[in-house]
C-alpha cells in the first residue's frame, strides 16, 4: 500500500515545515571549560538575546508546533532568566528538555522540577567514575554531577537523563552508567564526540577507535532499547543489517533539526557552530520560521546530496556518508567518507594532507589549548583565574 | 509494508505514564489529551507531552483517522469513515493498536461518550 511512497528518511531528507528537534543554546557562559564542548562556551555573549528575544522565540515556535526545545549552553541555568523562560514555554506548549551540569539543581530546583510534566532534565556526565569524568569536564564536575542526581531523586523527579559523550576513555563504561541511571531512576543517553568547537582540539585523542567503534555498536544493538542515542551513531549503522541499531539513521542538518545560539544566530545543526552552516539570525533576517523555511543554505541541504567518494560503497544507504559536522571539522570534504567511517574509509583521509576549519566564534575561558593535547588521562588542576573577569560566571 | 508509523526509542519506561489499556478495535478512542498533531507532507508528528514520546504517522490516511476518532464509536468505524475497507484495516488496527499500547490513544469511557 505503501510502496509509491517514499521511505520517510527520503522525506525527512526534503525537510519538514518545522525542525522535529531544536537545539537552543540560550547563553555562551558556563561554569565548566569541558575540553570538548561543541560551542566553545565560557563567557556570556555581550550580545545575548534579551528575555522579550526569548519569549518571542518561543510564541514562534507553538505557532509552529515545536514539541519541545532541547535548551542548552553553556549553562543554561545561569541565565537569571532561565527559570521564567522553562515556566514560559511550558504555558506555551513547548515542552523543555535542558542538559546542565547540575551547578544549580538543588533539592528546592529539583522538588520544583519534580512538579512539572513538561520539563525534562539532562545531567551531563562524561566518566562512570570521578577520574574519568573530571578528565574531561574539570575538577569537581563528577561530584556536582551526581549531587543533582540525588537531588532529583530524591525530589521524585521521574527519568531523568544522565547525558554521556562517547569517549576512547569511557567507552568501557556503558555499563557502569547504565547501572548509575538505574541507581537514580534515570534514563542513560549517549551521543557521539564530535571535533566541533573545542571538541576540535581534542578529537583525535578522545575519540573510540575503530574497535571501539565496533564494541559500541555490539553494545547499542544489544542495548538500545533502554537507551536514548539522539540517533548519533548512524555512521555505525554500516556494521550490521539495516534497521538494526533503532532511530532515524540520516544527517537532520536543516532538515529536521537545527540549532539557534545565544545571539540568535541559526546553524543548520548542534554540532555546526560555523559561518559554514550560519543560515541566519532570528532577529535581523524576519524570524525563526522564515529563517527554517527560506534560508539558502536551508533550502541547499533539502536538494539532494551528492554520495561523492561514498556512491560506490555498498553501505551508503545505512550511513548516508555520516555526519557532515564530523567531517568539516576533521578537514575532509563533505561529500566523502565520515571520519570514522566503519568501513575504514576515515582513515586514510585523516591521514591525508587537510585542513582543519577553525571555529567562528570561541566563548572560552582564557586561551584555548594549542599545541599538543596530552594522551593519558589527565585532571587538570583549578588554574587561578588570570584576572577577575575570567573567573566562573555563576 | 513497514507499517503506518514509527514510534520513537524508549518512552515505555517512564515511570510517569500510566500503564496503557488494552487494546480492542471495537471500542471507542480517543487522542490522549496530552498528545499533539502536528501535520506534514508525508502525513503527521505526533508527540505526547506526558511520555516525551514522538511517533510518525506515515501516510494521511492514517492520519485522518486519528483526528477523526472521537467522532466514532469504534475504530473499524473510523477507519470505514476515511476511505478503509475492513478488508484492507488490518495494518490500520495494527498502527492503532500500537498507538494505544504506548498511550498515544486512549479509550473513551462510557460516561464521556454519551455526554
């Protein structure tokens, strides 16, 4: 009955009226320097979009039926704001799901929380264990992390997410979060690292290697039913039978899915914070909805994509040549192999001549690292703050 | 055929949601109150805020039959209603029935229809 129909990835590819899943990072300060945050974020944009900018984002989206907004950052809960916007958009009929680190869920946030339907909570965790966690997050953050777990807990706040990055170092772990989410209630998500803002500097010693690669698949086939993925890991999907590893295995980019930053500016995807992806800006080019559905840059990744060096590879129609964020970032055109293409295909592009983009905007504390990144594991001791302004934001 | 839908990763396990009803296609349902349509091309997006739970309705007759349901006393009716000979309703109930297994839909108690 349906065979004349196309699959809905193809017109999930053809872009829909409204993203299925929006990303709005509200603020660029956070208290945390995590070595591989995706927006480089540290310090709060002087340019920050003001409370009225928010709640007329948000009357945007009910009128355009977006379910829910993924609210991050930075550390979404800084903003002074943050609780009369979640309180704002819930009355709007647009449910919330924010990822923190947990700095300010407290028992009186958490109890807060535990009473409403329509937010959903995401700690952020990148190690099982305190060693590993802190490696990447800094000093503290396992503890601070697990202290807004017990506190949600305890509250009677239901199925929180424990959020976790993917990483060479805790991809042994799966199972030990798996057991810290059952421990609280919680519901384990995991993503894919991707070398995106400061993601970039750390890529190449923090993501799994290729037999990493495949244990992790072996471990979400046989575990993604109790497991969230925000379907990152389609680039894997070439290492079984079609349809084994669940959810919408395509790239989103402006399609279903976008990103709108702090200053309002709308990337095609979380990942893409890049003049490269810049569809356009809420405020100065007429609204979020006209931004999704005239954009050029839009409308250029609804048209058909060429397969390029992947049309030949019997596995294109599993990974769709990956995620295009993971491949400008790493310096390899858009139209070839993923990176960690599980064909193997990533590797000798990596080790081709490239060059690596360098992100647009940069919110960090202080300088980025350069130069070599070190390869074992490290906690990186709290360094004084160079001069106040440098200091946490919280 | 793959089916008429999709319905997203794990939701079941909120503990939140109440436990769903079982399913009989003679009975009359109705959309969870918490659930929202949101039409498309391909057919529509249902989302349910109760659960988080995302479901593809994959073709517009299907979707009329889901906007359509509290106006019939079972679901054969609706589906008869939108075009769908009871020969052909069996991937229809199916789609239904696995609405109404992840509380998408809900049934439609006596009182409420005769009100």
């Amino acid at each position: 009955m349906t065979s004349t129909v196309p699959r809905l990835v193809e017109q999930f590819e053809h872009g829909l009226d409204a993203p299925i899943c929006l990303t709005w990072e509200l603020t660029y300060a956070c208290n945390l320097a995590c070595v591989h945050c995706l927006s480089s974020s540290g310090k709060r944009d002087p340019d920050e979009l003001s409370t009225r900018d928010c709640k007329d984002i948000i009357d945007e989206l009910e009128r355009m039926q977006v379910f829910y907004v993924n609210i991050g950052g930075g550390e979404p809960t800084v903003r002074p704001d943050f609780w009369e916007l979640v309180d704002y958009a819930t009355e709007h009929h647009v449910g919330v799901k924010f990822s923190t680190n947990g700095v300010r869920i407290t028992p009186e946030v958490a109890a807060r929380l535990a009473g409403s339907d329509y937010v959903d909570v995401q700690i952020s965790l990148d190690g099982a264990t305190a060693e590993v966690n802190d490696a990447v997050r800094g000093p503290g953050s396992y503890a601070m992390a697990i202290r807004a777990l017990e506190n949600l807990a305890a509250a009677g706040f239901a199925d929180a997410k424990i959020s976790v990055v993917v990483t060479r170092h805790n991809v042994d772990q799966l199972d030990e979060f798996a057991s810290l989410a059952s421990r609280y209630g919680a519901t384990l998500r995991i993503t894919r690292l991707r070398p995106s803002g400061r993601g970039a500097d750390v890529w190449d010693e923090l993501h799994p290697t290729a037999e990493q690669q495949v244990q992790l698949y072996h471990w979400l086939v046989a575990n993604g039913e109790r497991v969230l993925t925000g379907d990152s890991f389609f680039h894997l999907s070439g290492l079984g039978e079609p349809g084994a590893l669940a959810g919408l295995n395509m790239c989103g980019a402006g399609r279903v899915v976008c990103l709108i930053d702090p200053v309002g500016d709308v990337y095609a995807c979380p990942f893409a914070i890049h003049d490269r992806f810049l569809a356009g800006n809420v405020l100065s080019d007429g609204g979020f909805n006209k931004v999704w559905k005239d954009a050029p840059l839009f409308r250029e990744l609804r048209e058909p994509q060429s397969a390029g060096a992947c049309g030949s590879c019997g596995h294109y129609d599993s990974c769709r040549g990956g995620c295009m964020a993971a491949k400008f970032f790493t310096g390899l055109p858009i139209d070839g192999p993923d990176p960690e293409c599980v064909q193997g295909y990533g590797v000798p592009a990596l080790a081709a001549e490239r060059d690596k983009p360098r992100p647009a905007g940069d919110h960090s504390h202080g300088r980025r690292r350069s130069g070599p990144v070190p390869l074992t594991l490290t906690v990186y001791p709290p360094a004084p703050p160079q001069r106040s302004c440098n200091e946490s934001p919280v | 055929m793959r089916g008429l839908l999709i319905v997203s990763a794990p939701a079941q396990e909120r503990g939140a949601a109440s436990s769903p009803a079982e399913f009989d296609p003679d009975h009359a349902w109705r959309l969870h109150p918490q659930v929202a349509i949101r039409p498309e091309p391909f057919g529509a997006l249902l989302y349910h805020f109760g659960t988080r739970k995302l479901s593809f309705l994959k073709n517009r007759t299907i979707l009329a039959v889901v906007q359509s349901l509290a106006d019939y006393p079972d679901l054969r009716a609706a589906c008869r209603a939108a075009g769908v000979e009871d020969s052909q309703q069996g991937p229809y109930l199916h789609a239904l029935g696995v609405l109404a297994g992840s509380s998408m839909l809900v049934p439609t108690d006596e009182e409420e229809r005769r009100a």
